[in-house]
C-alpha cells in the first residue's frame, strides 16, 4: 500500500514517561501537534490512546523508534517497538516506524523558531516531536 493511500495519521513520540501524540494531513504535508499521554514505564493508558484514535479516525500510525547514533538498537528502540507493535494489535491499523534520533531536540528548536521564545522549565515538546515525525515520514518518500 503506497503513501498516497493515507489521507489522515496518528504519529506517537515515545517515552518511558510521556508519549507525544500529533496529527499529520497527506494533502498538506503537514502535522499539528495534538497532546502528550502519560506512560508508566513506557506504558500508556491504553483506553486514552483509543479515545485520540477515535476522535481523529486516522488511516495509519507512526512510532518514533530511537536508534543509537551508529544505527544499532538501544534499550529504549526495543520498548518503542513494543509500543508499535501493541498498537498494531490493538488497533489494527498499518503502523509505521520512523528514526527519531533528534526528534526532541529539533523539536525544541523549532519551538523557540515559533514562539520566539525559549522553552519554560519542564514545559514539554513531545506532541512537537511527534508532528516533526510525521512531516519526516511525509518527506522521506513521493
């Protein structure tokens, strides 16, 4: 199934403590950030995640996976791909990966390029992150 088939998609920036959550359009190209979940250990409230699921009927999902800077697999690359892989069975829906690797950083970059101001102490970009994945995967590929 070929890209052009996805109109509507749910990417997730994931995390050990939050996992940011963003709405990407094909037409467009481009994502808004839409909130960040709690997780416990990596783990969301999974009813949650059905209720953005719901609410925006997406046709597929993205999952960061955060490789190590040599392209090999770290701890938390294997609890991401858990995390796709259980929304996969849970959701049935073609669930993507994408390299994160910098995703948060150059979220927060283009955060401060926004707003025109630097974050506040513990305000949280994840839903950022997340939007950045999706235009990522919209731009890797026609």
């Amino acid at each position: 199934m070929s890209k052009a088939s996805f109109n509507a998609i749910l990417g997730f920036d994931f995390g050990l403590k939050r996992i940011g959550v963003a709405v990407g359009q094909r037409f467009t190209r481009t994502a808004s950030p839409v909130t960040t979940l709690a997780a416990h250990e990596g783990v969301p409230n999974w009813s949650q995640v059905s209720k953005v699921i719901q609410a925006w009927k997406p046709d597929a999902l993205i999952v960061g996976i955060p490789l190590n800077m040599d392209d090999t697999i770290s701890a938390m690359a294997e609890r991401a791909e858990a995390f796709a892989k259980e929304l996969e069975v849970r959701f049935q829906l073609p669930v993507f990966r994408i390299d994160e690797r910098l995703s948060t950083f150059a979220a927060k970059n283009e955060f401060v390029m926004i707003r025109g101001k630097a974050l506040k102490r513990g305000q949280k970009v994840d839903s950022y992150a997340a939007a950045l994945l999706i235009e990522s995967w919209f731009n890797t590929f026609p």
